[in-house]
C-alpha cells in the first residue's frame, strides 16, 4: 500500500470514529433511559406495575387516598328506648386503590357525631385489604350516652406491601344461605363457609348485611369462623337485634380473612 492510500485509510476511520461517537453521544443524550424506580416502564417487579425489588420502598403509597372510604353509615338499633345508653351499628366500606399494592395491617377509627356536628365518640378497629379489594367494616351494637346523628370514617397512613407479599383474595365460597331461628328480641341468618382456596385460614371475619324490603341497609352484624382447611366447610350464624323493618330473605353476606 503507499502512503497516498495509507492516509486515505488512517482519515476515513478517523471520521468513522468521530461519526460513531456523534451517534453514540445522542442516543445516550435523548434515547437512552436506564431502568429506574420512577422511569414509568415494568422492568422493576410485579406485572403491571413499576414497583418491584429495590423500587418498593420509593413506589409504595404514603397516603391515606390509596384506601377509597365509598359509604358511611350509623344505623339505630331497634328498639331505640328514651332511657340511656342509644344503641347503634356502625358499618362502612372501603376499597383498595393502590394498583399493585397491599396493606395487611391498617387502624381506623368511626367518627360518631351529633346533629348539631359535635363529635360524640370515635369507635376504633383495625383491619387488612389486598390488591383491588372492596370490604365492609362493620361495628355492632355501639352504645352512647347521646343521640348520634351521623358518622365518618377516618383511615390512618397503612402498612403498605407488595401484592405478591399478601397473595390473592381467598376464594371462599357462602352456602345454604337464609333465615335461622328467632327470637322476640333477636333474628339469626345461617349459611356454610367453603374453603375453596390451597390454604387453611383462621379468624375468618362473616359479615351479614341486613336489608329492609325497600333494600336499604337496615342493620350489620358479624360472627368469627375459627378455622377452616382447604375443602371444608363450615356452618356459621350471624345474630342481631330484632326489628321489624328488617327483611331477612334479602340479606347479604360476606367473608374476610388474612392469610397465615
């Protein structure tokens, strides 16, 4: 080769690698976004979320307006006597809007105040919601030393995990439902609780929506299923206060437990 040729060769990969570097240099400046925890693309964990491993911590909700409170109600408890205490059932329902996030502990506290808008008593408790869960919170038979006009719910900052760390809803199943047996000052439902899950469960919360025949929410109650092992099935019954506004057959029940 002579030297003609040889600088030709020496300058035209010169300019190849200048122009190679020009390339480079934009697409790092406007293309290129390595994976972050705030980079808006899944390449961190959990389907459909940016949240997964190291990004837990920055992407888990800090506020309280992840858990949605859809309804408040108080509900007499009939009979409402003039003598002291007043007598009420307290129930609500909230939903789980943190997409891709679970709370398995979070404390609440219903508000109970009267029609002039002083507070009256607040009612604590505590509770759990997974990934797109909607449930109902339900306080029976509150007794106060004042009539309570209406209440709200207050739900304090919860303990925030990965869905994955909570699992899925459990898959139970409510059977054989209806009236049970009653009494002058108290009526029953009864039905079954199935497992249809892999795991066993205890402490399982059965709440029981009580409805007037103009379906409206006429009274809540619950009762507590010890235990329960995949495929079994067991009866519960749910008792409340006797009333005669409450119709029995449009009762609606529903189940609740933490995984172990």
């Amino acid at each position: 080769m002579d030297l003609r040729r040889a600088k030709q060769v020496i300058y035209g990969a010169f300019y190849l690698i200048v122009a190679a570097g020009i390339v480079a240099a934009a697409y790092f400046l406007f293309f290129y976004h390595p994976a972050t925890c705030t980079d808006g693309i899944q390449n961190q964990g959990e389907a459909g979320v940016d949240c997964g491993g190291p990004c837990a911590t920055v992407c888990a909700p800090t506020s309280t307006r992840a858990i949605g409170v859809l309804a408040a109600q108080v509900i007499p408890v009939a009979p409402q006597l003039s003598s002291l205490p007043f007598r009420y059932t307290l129930f609500a329902q909230v939903a789980n809007t943190a997409n891709g996030f679970a709370a398995p502990s979070f404390d609440y506290q219903f508000d109970l105040y009267s029609a002039s808008g002083t507070l009256v008593q607040s009612v604590p408790g505590q509770s759990f919601l997974y990934s797109g869960e909607v449930k109902y919170l339900v306080a029976p038979n509150v007794t106060t030393d004042v009539p309570v006009d209406h209440a709200a719910l207050t739900v304090a900052p919860p303990q925030w995990v990965p869905a994955s760390a909570m699992g899925i809803i459990p898959q139970f199943s409510l059977q054989n439902l209806g009236p049970g047996p009653s009494t002058s000052s108290t009526v029953s439902v009864e039905g079954s609780l199935k497992d249809g899950d892999l795991s066993s469960f205890a402490n399982i919360l059965v709440v029981a929506l009580f409805y007037d025949r103009y379906n409206a929410v006429a009274g809540a109650s619950q009762t507590v299923v010890d235990q329960i092992a995949p495929g079994e099935t067991v009866p519960f019954s749910v008792l409340y206060p006797a009333s005669a506004t409450i119709d029995l057959s449009r009762t609606r029940f529903f189940a609740y437990a933490l995984r172990g």
